[in-house]
C-alpha cells in the first residue's frame, strides 16, 4: 500500500471525526477547541478538492448541524475569517429549521449584507415550510 493512499485515508478519518463534533457545539458553544474544529474544516470546505465531500457530510447533519454553523457566524471569532463565516451561514441558511430561527432573524440584520441576505432567504424557507406542513395537516384532516 501507497504511503500517499495511507496519508489520504487518515485524513478523510480525521475529518469525519471532526466533522461528528459539530453538533457538540450546540450544546457547549464556548468550547473554543470545537469551535476551532469548525473553523478549520469550513476553511477546508472552501479551498480544498476534499471540499464538496466534507461540505456533503455537514450538510447530512441537517438542522442539528445549522446550529453550531450560526453561532460560528455570530461568534467574534468568526468576523477575522469572512470566507469561512461566508460558507458556515450558506450551508447554514439552507438547513436550519424553525429552531434556528432566533438565531437567523439577528442575523438577518448583520453588517455583512452577504450574512443578512442569507439569513433572510432562511426566515422565508422555514415560514413557507411551516405553511405548507400546517396546509398538509390541515388537508389531510
């Protein structure tokens, strides 16, 4: 076996452990060396060919995972990183559910119009989501 393959499989390990961790955050958000894992793996996301792989398995977290990304995005570590603040509220902003919706309407005044847009385009998914579950139930009633 390749030393190179044996370098690139211990890799991909350490990201999908890493990458497990996120939901940690949700619970312990100061919790400095996670939140460091997250930055890290979000800088990863946006520069490496590894990228859409380890943004895919984010992403397989759903809402459990939107969390910790929008507290990244409100944490003042994040504002000396913008690309990896940028990529934490996309891929945030696309699987938050209702619960992050405190989270996503203070966000949707952030100085970053970038931020603010996406945090918006969140807020009108969930609400149109929460209207067309309620319709649904009320149909099927």
């Amino acid at each position: 076996v390749s030393p190179d393959l044996d370098v690139q499989r211990e890799s991909a390990n350490v990201q999908s452990a890493k990458i497990w961790q996120i939901p940690l955050l949700a619970v312990d958000q100061t919790d400095s060396e996670l939140e460091g894992v997250l930055e890290s793996l979000l800088i990863q996301i946006g520069s490496t060919k590894a990228g859409f792989f380890q943004e895919q398995q984010v992403r397989r977290l759903g809402p459990a995972g939107a969390i910790p990304l929008l507290a990244y995005v409100q944490s003042a570590r994040s504002l000396s990183n913008r690309a990896a603040r940028g990529q934490a509220m996309r891929i945030a902003s696309e699987t938050a559910d209702e619960t992050g919706l405190n989270r996503l309407r203070q966000l949707s005044s952030d100085e970053d119009q970038a931020i603010a847009n996406y945090a918006k385009e969140a807020i009108e998914r969930i609400n149109r989501e929460q209207v067309n579950r309620e319709q649904r139930e009320i149909s099927e009633r």
